[in-house]
C-alpha cells in the first residue's frame, strides 16, 4: 500500500484493525502489537502457551539465520496459535537500504511459502514501490496489490494541530496553523516535527501568546534536524540533478541548451524513482517532501 508522505498510514492501520475486528471471525483470528523485536538483544514473543526466543548475541546464530528466523515467525506463531496473522511492513521501500542487496528475494522466498499469514506492505515513496512490485526484474513483481492512499487533507491537518496545542491549553490562531502548514506543505512527519518545534521555543520563552517568533524559530529548529539527511541526499547526486531539483524549487523551465532533453528526461525519471519528487503533470513536477523544496531556497 503506497502512501505519500502526505497520508497518515497510523489511521490506515487503525482503520484497517478496526475493520478487521468485526469482520474476521474472534476464533480464527487474533489482532495484536507486536513490539521490540530484533536489535542486539534476546527478545520474547508470547502467544498463549507459545514462546519463540531469538538471541541476536548468541555466537552460534549468525545474521542471516536470525533474519531467515525472523521472517518465518509469523507464520510459526500462527500456525501454534491456529489463527491467521497480518504482518505489517512500513517503508517497505528502504528494505535493501536497511537490509542488503538481496534482502527483497530473501523475503520473497520466506514468505511466498506462508499459508497462515498475510502481508500488508506501506511505504511513503508510491514510485518506489510501483519499481518493486511492477518490475519483472523485481523480486516481488505482481505480489502484491497496489493501492494508492489519498493525502490527509489539510482542513483535518489543521484542526488536528488546534486540538493537540488545545490540550497543552495553548490558544494557537488559524494563521499560526496555516503559516505551519506552508512551511511543510502539509507533509505530516515534518509537519509534526515543526509544531514540536515551535510549542518547545514557546514553553521556553515563558511568554503566555504563541507568536510569529515563535513560529519562526520553530522553523530554524526544524530545519537544522533536517540538513543532515538533506545533505546526504543532495550530496549524493549528479550536477545535472542537482541543477533539476532547484530549477523545480524557483519553479523555472527544466530544459536549456546545456543539457540535451532526453538526459533531463533520464534524470527527472531518476529522481522519481528515488522518492524525491512526483510527476502533477506533463512537465510539471513537485517535491515529495516539501520542507527539501524549502531547504534548497534557503
């Protein structure tokens, strides 16, 4: 399930665990969190009288079994527990970043096998993940339903900012929200990154008005957390890409007689497929997330 970063997947999977409450049948099924499992440490997974260990530390368990033990948890645990389970898989996309190379036919092979589970993979890049499940040179090629989630509207984005600043009892105006939502184009992790930001800078001021000080330097705050990966990213381009990107931040022509049309083509459909921008429109493209766009104008 390819998301924008601008969709809230928390209330897909709310959602989707609501539904699946009232229509699986409770004998057959069980819905539940799964957490702190992996890292460097023995951890547990309970399930009645079922209990699976895995010790990443033990010397006789290397890497790649504990990630082949991993992978087919799911459907041991099912299998004991003789329910069906959905394993979630957020920002699927950087499985092989995080992972290794081959990570993706590793995963493919474990759990293409299993009849017990389901998979439900989420991600924020929707071109990424369209490359992994609609390549045949992919591992999961056609394994998968596509399906796109809308963006959270930024009526809702603003309200529930309100609410949140409500709660704290901080009176907040609709143009301190909306002037928040400009600077992040309503992309939610960073828009929840700016806000934190900006409630931190008004608790430490002592002042009892959250102002456009406040707002700005929440900003300067956000953005200072950001450059290091967006330095990463900047730096880990080409000069024409590079040139690409700020021609679409100041919103000018992508074409010019330095580069020759289909080299501009080749590197616009590079950096879609790298999550940092989407197509609108033919020769209309914007950022993914828009705090990037911000940063390159600073």
């Amino acid at each position: 399930m390819p998301t924008s970063r601008t969709s809230r997947r928390t209330s897909v999977l709310n959602s989707f665990e609501y539904q699946l409450r009232f229509t699986i049948s409770p004998s057959t099924s069980s819905v539940y969190p799964i957490r702190g499992y992996g890292s460097s440490s023995v951890r547990g997974l309970y399930s009645k009288e079922l209990e699976l260990s895995l010790a990443h530390t033990a010397k006789n368990i290397s890497d790649d079994q504990l990630f082949d033990e991993a992978l087919d948890l799911p459907e041991k645990l099912a299998k004991a527990d003789k329910k069906k389970l959905i394993v979630v898989f957020d920002e699927f996309q950087e499985v092989e970043r995080v992972a290794g190379q081959n990570s993706l036919k590793v995963i493919r092979a474990h759990i293409q096998l299993h009849t017990h589970v389901n998979y439900l993979f989420m991600a924020s890049h929707p071109s990424m993940m369209r490359t992994i499940f609609s390549d045949e040179n992919q591992a999961f090629y056609r394994f998968a339903l596509f399906l796109p989630v809308p963006p959270i509207p930024l009526v809702a984005m603003a309200q529930y900012i309100k609410r949140k600043f409500a709660e704290q009892g901080i009176p907040i105006s609709s143009e301190a929200v909306q002037m928040i939502l400009d600077i992040t184009g309503g992309h939610p992790q960073d828009t929840m990154l700016v806000w934190s930001e900006v409630y931190q800078a008004f608790i430490e001021s002592g002042e009892n008005v959250l102002g456009l000080e406040h707002i700005l330097l929440g900003k300067d705050r956000a953005f200072a957390f950001l450059s290091q990966g967006f330095n990463e990213v900047i730096g880990s381009l080409d000069s024409v890409s590079k040139t690409l990107l700020l021609r679409i931040a100041r919103g000018t022509t992508l074409y010019s007689k330095d580069n020759h049309p289909n080299t501009v083509k080749r590197m616009l459909g590079q950096l879609v497929n790298r999550g940092l921008i989407e197509k609108i429109e033919r020769g209309k493209y914007e950022f993914v997330e828009p705090m990037l766009k911000g940063y390159l104008l600073l």
